[in-house]
C-alpha cells in the first residue's frame, strides 16, 4: 500500500468542525502545501507515537542532507505543528510526506489557515 492523499480543510475566522482522517500505514501526504498547512496530530494508540514530517531530499545546507521534523506524541495527546515552507518541505511531486511509527488509532488533519486581509485602518 502506498501513502495516500490528506484533504485538506481550511481554517478560517468563519470556523470550521475537525474532521480527523485515520493515519495510514504507509504515510500521507498534503497534495500543493503552499506554506500555510499546519498538521493537526492526535494520538489515541496506547502508546507514543513517532510522527515524521520529511524535508525535501534535495535541500542540503553545505552539502548535507537536512533531518526531517520527528515529533514524539504521547498517547492521549495531540499536537499542531507547522508551517512547511513548501521549498524546503514539499517533494519533486509538490507533496508534503508524513510517516508515523504507528498508525493505529492515530488520526492526522491538515489545515490551511488562510491569512486575515488587513483591509481595514486601526486607529
């Protein structure tokens, strides 16, 4: 099985209900991430929980490979993480890549949250 594709939902001032996706064992990953994705973890596996976020293979500073973002999540907990700068996160297929030492009862949603114009003047 290969990793399969986050919907995304947006996160805006009007709000918006979680919708947690079950991790898949194989990984995910967020199709176009533009820079403003963040991760919604949340661990429910009896156990901690190991999530990988890998940076793009061919971002290297002075010839040396970047290490991926690990976040260790304790059971009954859940993290946000992000932003991904897509030019040092996104792969040759313009994809976010998300592993997980465990996938079991381990849910993952990614949210864009688009940024507030600021149309107005305070004064």
């Amino acid at each position: 099985m290969a990793a399969t594709a986050l919907t995304v939902q947006t996160l805006s001032s009007a709000g918006a209900a979680e919708a947690h996706v079950a991790a898949n064992a194989d990984g995910n990953y967020v199709q176009d991430n533009d820079g403003n994705i963040y991760l919604d973890l949340s661990n429910h596996n009896g156990s901690t929980v190991v999530v990988t976020v890998h940076y793009n293979t061919s971002m290297k500073v002075d010839g040396v490979q970047i290490p991926n973002v690990t976040i260790s999540i304790p059971d009954g907990v859940s993290y946000w993480s992000g932003p991904y700068p897509p030019n040092a996160f996104n792969d040759e297929n313009n994809r976010l890549q998300i592993t997980y030492s465990d996938a079991t009862n381990f849910s993952c949603l990614p949210m864009r949250v688009v940024p507030f114009p600021l149309k107005y003047k305070v004064s």
